[in-house]
C-alpha cells in the first residue's frame, strides 16, 4: 500500500535559523502519527510546508502519489488535506457559519446560500459529534469551541489527511480526551492523521508511530508499543532529561505580594478572573499550574497594572499597587517577564543597550535631569551582557537580530537586575531554546535566594513542577488548591487543573 | 446595535418629516436643493466606495484623492482630445485602475508603508496632471437622461430621475457593492481577509490575488467618481480642482462604518450640507465669505470623525502586510 | 521634457547654475532651503513619533500670518524686541494649529493624516479670508497685509539669509534631543513600539501632543523666517507646496534631523531655479512638482532604497483609524 502523505528530503531554512533539514515522513490511510518535539523543533513549519502555507528550500512533498507544488494551499485543500492550526485561523466578528464555509461557499446564483450553509454546518456538527452554534459570532466563543470550528472546518470537505497542530493546548484534559476520540474515529474510518504535540501522555494514548524531531531533524522514529515516555522525552532532548532543576531549600520569610479578591475582565469582557487570593512570600517560587485560558494571563497582567481590575487589590509589602500603571507598579519593586516579548518587553529596533534600560531610562544613573548618559548605559549594557549570556555581536546591536532566547534574556537580564522584591514571570520559556531555558531557571532561583518573591505562570507543567516551592492551581479564574512542592504530584495536579477535587 | 437600529430609523424619520414639511412650503427649491445634495454628495460616496473595498480588504488608501484627480484629468484630456465624451469616461476608468494598481503593486508587493504609499499617488497625480495640464480646453460633456414615466413623479421625478447617465450609473454601483460585499462569496472573503487574512490563506483563497484584485476595482470607481466629476458635474478641470474629496471620502467611510450604504447616508448629508449652503448664499439669505463655505466640508469632516472615531472597529488587519511564511 | 519639445541638458544645466552656479544663486538656493528644512525637520519629528504629520502646510502658513501681523502691526519696538516677537507670534500659532491636530489624534483617537489635511485647507481658506479682510493692506484689492516693518525684518549675513544658519543649528538640536536627552528618547519610544512605551511608563497622549505641538511650533517658525526675512509681507500664495516637500525632505532625510540639511539645500536648488529653467529651457515650472514626486517615490521604493527601510525609521506609520 502506498503511503498517503510522503514527505522526501524536506528543508526549510529562515534567515538564521535551519527549520526543518532533511526530513522524511510518511503517514498511511488509517494510521495516526505524532509529531513530537519541544518548542522550535520545526513541527510546525513542517507541517505548514505539506500545506502549502509555507515553501520547502528542497524535498518533495506527495499525496496519494502526486506531488504538490510548494505554497499551493488550495492545491492542498483539493487533494484532501485538511489543517487544524495553533492559532486559530477563524475570523472573530464573523458567525460559526461564515467560518467554515469560507472558501468553498455553497452558493445560489452569483449569492450566497446561507440557507443551505446552515444546514451544511449542523449536518456537519451532528456527523462529527462536536456541537457548535452556527449563529454565534466566533468572538463571543470560548476556545475550546473556537478550537471544534476549527475541527468541523478541516473535516469539511472529505479529508483523507488530517494535519493537527497542537490541538491540545487550550483544552482542559477532558476535552482533550474527547479530541483523541475524534482521532480515534477518523483513523477508524481510513483518514490518516498527522498530529503535533510536546505532551508525551497524548502520545502514548493515541499514537500508532511517534516520529520525534529535534533541531530541525529527525531524532528517532518509534512507536508507543516500543518505548515509554521517558524515552521519548529523551528522543526529544537528546540528552538524559534533567527535568529536576538544581536548587536548594526555599528559606520563606513575610508575605511580600499577596493578592485579595480580585476580579479582573478579560478583553471580550468575561470575568476571567474571579475573587482570586494568593500570597508570595520572599524567598519562594509559587508556580500558578493550569490549563491556557484559566484567567492566568488576565492575572498576570491584572498585578502588572497592564489590565483593568474590577475589584480586589494587590499589595506589595504592605503597599496598595495602583492599577493600569505598569511603571508605577514597576517602581514599587516588581519585575515582570512579559508573556508577549515583542509587544511589551522589548523595542525591536532598539539596540541592546536601550533596551536593557527601557523601563528605568529617565533614572539615575542613565539619565541626569533631561540629559542621558550614553557611559553608564554602555557600562550596564557590558555588564549585563556578560552576566546574563546574551549572545550577541555587540550592545549596539538591534533587538530584532537577536534568537528567540536571547531577547528573552535581555528582557530576564533587564528585570532581574534591578533591585526587586516581586518577579512575575510569564511564560518565560516559551519560544526559547534548551540552553537558554536552563540559564533562565537558574536566575529565577537565584532572585528566589536574594530574596525576591517570585510568581511563575506558565502553561508547561513540568516547569512549575521543577521550579516551584508552592504550586497553585488555577481553575475557572480562581485558585482551587495551594500544595507544597513534595505533595504536588503530577495527577494531582493534572486533576485540580481539570476542576475534579483532588 | 440594535439601539444604533432605532436611532438610525428615529433621524430617517425626522428627515423625511423634515423634507416633507419643507416640500409644502416651497415645493420648487425643496426638490432643487435636495436634488443638488444627491449630485454634490454622489462623488463623496463613490470615493468613500473606493475606501470600503481597500480597506475591507485590509489595505489603506490615502491616495483616493490622487485617484480622483489622475482619473478626473485623464478623462477630461481624453474626452476633449477625441471630442468624444465615452472615450473620457472610461479612459477615467482606466486611469482609475493605473492608479489602484500602482497602489497594490507598492504597498503589497512592496511592502511599503501604506501610508506613505498613498502620500506618493497623491504627491505624483498632483504634480504629473499640473505639468500636463493646458487652459482653455473643453470636452464634451454628459447631458441629463430623464427616465420617462419616473421623472414625472413629482419630487422623487426630480431628485432620482432626471439626472446625468453617470448619477444613475454610480448609484448602481453603489448599491451593487453594498449587496455584493455582504451576500456574495468575493464579499466574504474580502472582508475575511480584511479581518484575519490567515484565515482566508488557510481555506484556500488567495490573499495576495484578492486584495490586488480588489484595489484595483476600486481604482476603477474611484476613476469613475473622477470622470462623473471633470465630464458630468462640473465640465471642466483645473488644478487641485478635486479639493480634498479624497481625504473626505475617508473620513465618510469611517462615519460610516465600512458598510457602502452608511457612507452613502453620510455622503448624501455632506451633500445637503453643501447645496443648503448654496441656496442662501444663492438667494442671498445670509452674506457668508466663499472662504467660509469653502471650508464647510472640511470642518465637517473634522466633527463627524471626532463624533464616530473611537466608537468605530476598523477591519482588524488594515494597514497590515501579510506574511505567509512565519517561523 | 522631451514631450515638450526642450533639451532636457538645458534644463538641468539651467537648473545646476542658477541653483548653485553664482553666489547671488546660492544665496537664493539657502533662502528657498530654510522654510524647506523647518517643514522637513517639523515632519521628521511626527515621523519619529509614529506620527505622518502632513499638516505642516497648514502650520507654516499660520505661523507665517501671525508674524507677519506681528511685523507690521506692532510699532514703536526696537529690533531685538519686536524681531523676537513677531518670530514668536509665528511659533505659537504654528504650534497652535499642530496641538490641535495633535489633540484631536490623543484625546479622540481621529487618524493624523485626515485632520491635518482638513485643518490644512481650512487654515488656508481662513488666511486667505483674514489677509483679504481684516488684515488686508489699506487700499490694496489683492488679499495680502502690509509689509512689514524694518524693526521685524531679518536681517542678511553676507548676503545669506541669516534664517538659513538658524534652521541649521536647530535641526542639529533636535537631532542631539532624539540623540541624548530623555524626552527624545520618549518619542522615539513611541514612534516604535507604542505597547512598549506605555509599558515603560511613557505617556502616549502626551507623546503625541509635544510631537504635534513642537512640529507645529517648528514649522510656524518657518513660516515666521519666510515672510520676515524673504518676502517680506504676508501674501496667502506664498508657499504651496513647502509642506509637501516637508514630507519628501523627511523621508529622503532618513527621518534623522541632520538629512533634512542636505535634503533641504538639493530641493531648495530645484524649486529656486525652477522659474530660470522655464526661462533657459521653456519648460513649464510644474514639472518640478513631477521630479519632486519622483524624487519621492524614489526614496521609498525598495530597489533603490534598502537604505530607507532598514534605518531609523523604526516607526511605522500605518494603523487604524481609530486608535
């Protein structure tokens, strides 16, 4: 039997950086294949490529035999593929219906036939099992439904592949469990499914061959028959995985952040955020574990002073922080790594050493009275350079030249360096390479150990897990359990973060 | 919405009362100067057209103006070389599409700055048509077609059916991108692109093809605005001689929320605005300097901006290029 | 050119000598430059807010109505009092006209580009209207004021019009505000990344009032140097089109407040000799708006200017229209 998706010698270079080199993959009717990787390991460019969404340097790329020329999406689209993105491709102020018929539109004469669209989304709804509203607009939607459109649009036309791009990492575990299900029934009726995950669990639970990618390459290719999921994660990192960071004992003293009550909106103005307590003391890491969407980043962005509260507060020492100021909050001691580098942390066509003085640029000793002091910007910039491992050819180099995990540790470098009592850290991994994730642990625990009090978000269980003093688990905008580092077991935790009691 | 519904048939009702009121106490010049609205605001609205189908599809032109007075121009020169009026007209169309796509060919293929990409169309169409331009021509130009039986309806007789072949032409237009843009599949995927142009990608449509496709068409009806202008309204060309309709153009789209029949609405009361102004200037009422009535527009467009400006979603990838190939 | 039937060598011969051929020439290029560099360096410092403040026109007329008002009207001053005065009339109204522009974009979000080109033609009707009416010269059919008099006149440096080294010496201020003081830094910011400046407790709103406002004061100051020190009068005709050559001096400028300086000269040469090249050449004086414009479209387009794109100007301009 001839594979149904062939991918032969397929590279893919960006400016800087080798995605994918040389890979090679196949995917029969009726099989599911996992694609597994950590963050940049070019699954999803991979992926992209077969769907023409981005162009291959060099390889060949078949369906059911035929080659696909590169970039051809409706080619793709015609020859049975569909494609479940990571962000997802809906339109927000558009209705469910418009959504998925997009495209292909049923039509009536030269008009649309919204009737028989309708019709054609329920029918669809009711084939599949996954319900949806073709009236709602998309933005009203939560994402767990966005991500069933998301579905019912890939499925819509027969397919006979099915790409999916890390489905699972907005989904609580049971609506994941549901998704695998509808893995499990396609693969059933002889679609070939082809599905990107870092989550080893799903793997195991889905999977007929695993093929792992590292660096751009293929590491190893196994099946879940074959191995367990500590050799997968090995296959994933090349190494023995230390996911066990090296820190010493956490020394708690007072209660330096502590929240009370607050209720915070998100930006479709939901309550995202729900009468949340919590209090970090200094000298430890409290890692906020939860599921995407649980109100982590309106939290997070809430006690920044990025983000309107409703009601609560947030202290600092003892201090009320003022709301939607970030600076002032910033003043008062509280470092922030921003979730969205690009669009807060950094000034990408800024050089190295203004960025590293954003937030304190009219400060002595950058600036005295209105006039700057281009010295002392360079002495920091020098120092911190060093100190914090940033890769680059010189302070005066702008941001935007810089890899993923060397703007996040100038935005790490900037922040830790300050004088701080509060560190917020979101997301501070994400995007960044192995080495880099490394370096970043150690100085969280480090400005744990100077005493800082340290808020660690983040959407990798196994980050909290190893960083952590105290986890809390977020649910549904509230904290639904604080547990003590040793008592924090994995399914514990998997189980307070799907909102089960423990 | 719904409360903006209501508003909306509350003022429609106030001006029809209005109107009517008005109509019985001097039928003759109620109709002149709701009749001169309709022919003063109908190039406002198909300019302001021109801005719905960029911009619906995520592309922002500020070169509008430039469109106006390139196609104005050319049309003008064409129909007074050929002393043949319909070779003006479309060579207006035409000159329109130049433009659109000059526009497409710097700001998508290009990539520049749209913004800047319109300040050049505007910059090269003044500086190309006063370098060309000679005084003293004239062209033929479009006589009024009064459409038998409807033009005996008193008022409406006047207003809608005796007017130049282009009145009536633009106006179908209007209302053909008005159904074409929410009932059709071009519509829908224009305004998907316009929206989240990933999505549109992923489903198979070209966004590159569309919004080219798209730009261009709308040069087209902004060519046509410009020939309505130089060879129907007004008769003649001359320097500058669109006066930043352009640029109002756009601030009537944003009034009008992007939708083709409610920049139509705010066109047609700029309109009125303008042909009031002229019957009291015209029957003397009051003494006002032409350099007041000259800015009346302007600081209209100022207030209806400072009114419906923040209140109003633009589409939501305007301005921005589109990058299929990310890391 | 030749569709007209001239020797384009002619043209740009005529060009090159009568914009920098003879002192008396070079002496009328650097007039013709300092309105251009202030209009360029008022556009310069929009760009570097994030700001396309094309409403320069708009603030140089204005800023030149109030000085030349300010030139004839006030009597009885000595030079160093009544000369400051009447530039400053021009700055403050200049200023005036860009802070409103400025406010309308920070306090009711309305896209710069449409207000300053509405106010532009309304400032324009509104000199036009006031040098015809109110301060129309007594006895004079022709919409412009008295000129003014000598104790507001800018005097000459060796023949140089001494406004010249003034617009030097600002722009290269202003370059060294953008280069080392905090409060440039601040535009700057903005002009990149309006997220990030927020963020770093940069205030947007006032960012975008002190662009506009400084733009303004800027350019109304060219205005003020034009009618003090060249024509010597307000006359409503002046100057179309400096605003224009604002933008394209900025751009060709890099945006950085020290290109305006040669930009400025190059186009001043154009725009001076371009009524001697009608002259020497018979080519019409308009088609020096078409190689301005194709200057422009030049500066920007991508194969010749890779240059352009990956400099300083980090700011991108485009947005909604209600932000």
């Amino acid at each position: 039997m001839s594979a149904l998706l062939e991918i032969t010698n397929v590279t893919k270079t960006f400016p800087g950086v080798v995605a994918n080199e040389n890979i090679s993959i196949s995917v029969s009717a009726g099989e599911i294949v996992a694609l597994l990787g950590e963050n940049g390991a070019g699954k999803s460019t991979l992926v992209k490529s077969v769907f023409g969404m981005v162009r291959p340097d060099s390889g060949e790329i078949r369906i059911k035999g035929e080659l696909i020329s590169p970039g051809d999406t409706s080619g793709a689209i015609a020859r049975g593929v569909g494609m479940v993105h990571q962000h997802f491709q809906l339109v927000p102020v558009m209705t469910v219906t418009e959504n998925i018929i997009l495209g292909d539109e049923p039509k009536r004469g030269i008009f649309l036939n919204m009737k028989a669209a309708r019709a054609e989304v329920l029918a669809l709804s009711e084939k599949y099992g996954l319900e949806v509203d073709p009236d709602a607009f998309v933005e009203d939607l939560a994402v767990g439904t966005q991500q069933r459109i998301e579905i019912l649009k890939a499925l819509r036309k027969d397919v006979d592949l099915l790409i999916l791009d890390e489905p699972t990492a907005v989904l609580t575990p049971q609506e994941t469990d549901e998704l695998l299900q509808v893995m499990r029934n396609l693969a059933a009726s002889g679609v070939g499914v082809l599905f990107i995950t870092h989550k080893l669990r799903e793997v195991m639970a889905v999977a007929d061959r695993v093929v792992v990618l590292r660096n751009g390459r293929v590491a190893g290719s196994t099946s879940p028959k074959e191995t367990d999921e500590e050799g997968l994660a090995q296959l994933m990192v090349g190494r023995n995985v230390v996911l066990q960071v090296e820190k010493g004992d956490a020394k708690p003293e007072a209660a330096t952040l502590v929240i009370r009550e607050l209720h915070v909106n998100d930006d479709r103005k939901h309550l995202a955020v729900s009468g949340l307590n919590l209090e970090v003391r200094a000298g430890e890491i409290v890692g906020v574990a939860g599921v995407e969407g649980n109100g982590q980043r309106e939290l997070v962005e809430a006690i920044c002073g990025m983000r309107p509260r409703i009601s609560g507060e947030v202290l600092v020492s003892g201090e009320a922080t003022p709301d939607m100021h970030p600076h002032k909050v910033h003043s008062m001691g509280v470092s922030h790594i921003p979730e969205d580098r690009e669009k807060h942390g950094l000034v990408s066509s800024y050089s190295i050493e203004d960025n590293l003085v954003l937030n304190q640029f009219d400060r002595e000793p950058f600036a005295k009275s209105w006039i700057r002091n281009i010295g002392a910007l360079e002495d920091n910039a020098t120092r911190l350079v060093e100190e914090f491992d940033i890769r680059t050819p010189s302070i005066k180099t702008t941001a935007s030249a810089l890899s993923g995990g060397n703007k996040q540790k100038v935005v790490v470098a900037r922040e830790l360096s300050q004088d701080t009592r509060v560190v917020v850290a979101a997301q501070p991994t994400r995007g960044v390479d192995v080495g880099s994730i490394e370096f970043i642990h150690n100085q969280l625990i480090a400005a744990r150990d100077a005493g800082a009090a340290v808020l660690l978000v983040s959407a990798e269980l196994d980050e909290i897990l190893s960083l952590a003093d105290r986890v809390a688990v977020m649910f549904g905008g509230k904290i639904v359990a604080i547990l003590d580092a040793k008592e924090a077991e994995r399914g514990l935790v998997g189980r307070l973060m799907a909102g089960l009691s423990a | 919405m719904k409360r903006f519904l209501t508003f909306k048939w509350i003022l429609t009702l106030i001006l029809i009362a209005i109107t009517g009121y008005l109509y019985s106490r001097d039928g003759v010049i109620t109709t002149s100067v709701v009749a001169t609205a309709l022919i003063f605001g109908l190039p406002l609205a198909l300019a302001a057209m021109v801005g719905i189908m960029c911009e619906r599809t995520g592309i922002v032109n500020i070169g509008i103006e430039g469109t106006l007075l390139f196609s104005s121009f050319i049309g003008f020169f064409v129909a007074s070389t050929t002393n043949n009026g319909v070779f003006g007209i479309f060579s207006a169309i035409l000159a329109g599409v130049v433009t659109g796509l000059f526009l497409a060919f710097m700001s998508i293929s290009w990539k520049m700055d749209q913004i800047i990409a319109g300040t050049i169309i505007n910059i090269l169409a003044t500086g190309l048509t006063s370098f060309l331009y000679k005084q003293g021509h004239t062209a033929p130009t479009t006589s009024p077609i009064d459409i038998p039986f409807f033009s005996n309806i008193p008022f409406f007789g006047q207003v809608l059916f005796m007017n130049g072949p282009l009145v009536y032409f633009g106006l179908v237009v209007i209302f053909a991108l008005y159904v074409a843009l929410y009932h059709t599949s071009w519509g829908l995927r224009s305004r998907a692109v316009g929206e989240h142009p990933g999505s549109a990608d992923t489903a198979g449509v070209s966004v590159f093809r569309l919004r080219y496709l798209n730009v261009a068409l709308a040069g087209a009806v902004g060519g046509l605005a410009g020939a309505y202008l130089s060879l129907e309204l007004v008769g003649s060309w001359d320097r500058g001689f669109t006066a930043g309709k352009g640029f109002t153009a756009l601030a009537l789209m944003i009034f009008g929320r992007w939708n083709p029949m409610g920049a139509l609405a705010a066109a047609m009361f700029f309109g009125l605005a303008q042909a009031i102004t002229n019957q009291l200037m015209f029957a003397d009422v009051a003494h006002i300097p032409e350099q007041f009535v000259n800015m009346l527009p302007y600081v209209l467009t100022i207030v209806v901006l400072a009114i419906s400006a923040g209140k109003v979603r633009p589409p939501a990838a305007e301005g921005q290029q589109y990058e299929k190939e990310q890391a | 050119m030749l569709l007209q039937g001239a020797h384009p060598m002619d043209a740009y011969g005529s060009l090159f000598s009568h914009g920098f051929g003879s002192w008396a020439g070079f002496a009328k290029t650097l007039g013709k430059a300092t309105p251009l560099m202030l209009s360029g360096l008022a556009v310069t410092i929009g760009l570097r807010s994030g700001l396309f403040n094309i409403g320069v026109q708009g603030q140089l007329v204005s800023g030149a109505l109030a000085a030349g008002w300010a030139g004839y009207a006030i009597h009885g001053l000595p030079i160093y009092i009544h000369l400051p005065i009447a530039l400053l009339f021009g700055i403050a109204f200049g200023a005036l006209v860009g802070w409103i522009a400025g406010a309308l974009k920070a306090y009711r979000g309305i896209h710069e580009v449409i207000t300053t080109i509405m106010i532009n033609s309304i400032v324009l009707a509104l000199v036009d209207y006031l040098a015809g009416h109110n301060f129309q010269e007594p006895g004079q059919t022709l919409a412009r004021t008295s000129a003014v008099l000598p104790s507001a006149t800018i005097p000459k440096i060796f023949g140089l019009p001494s406004g010249f080294f003034f617009a030097v010496l600002l722009s290269w201020g202003v370059w060294w505000i953008f280069q080392r003081t905090t409060s440039g830094f601040r535009l700057d910011t903005v002009g990149r990344n309006k997220n990030a400046a927020w963020y770093a407790g940069i205030s947007v709103k006032r960012s975008v009032l002190i662009a506009m406002g400084v733009g303004g004061a800027i350019a109304g100051l060219g205005g003020a140097i034009e009618t003090l020190g060249v024509i010597g009068r307000f006359e409503p005709t002046f100057n179309t089109g400096l605003g224009f050559d604002g933008i394209t001096i900025a751009l060709l400028g890099r945006a950085n407040p020290l290109g305006v300086i040669p930009g400025a000269i190059l186009i001043g040469g154009i725009r001076g000799a371009s009524a001697s090249m009608q002259f020497d050449a018979g080519v019409a004086p308009e088609i020096v708006d078409l190689i301005l414009a194709l200057i422009l479209f030049c500066v920007t387009a991508p194969f010749l200017s890779k240059w352009l794109r990956s400099t300083e100007v980090g700011a991108k301009i485009t947005s909604g229209w209600s932000n």
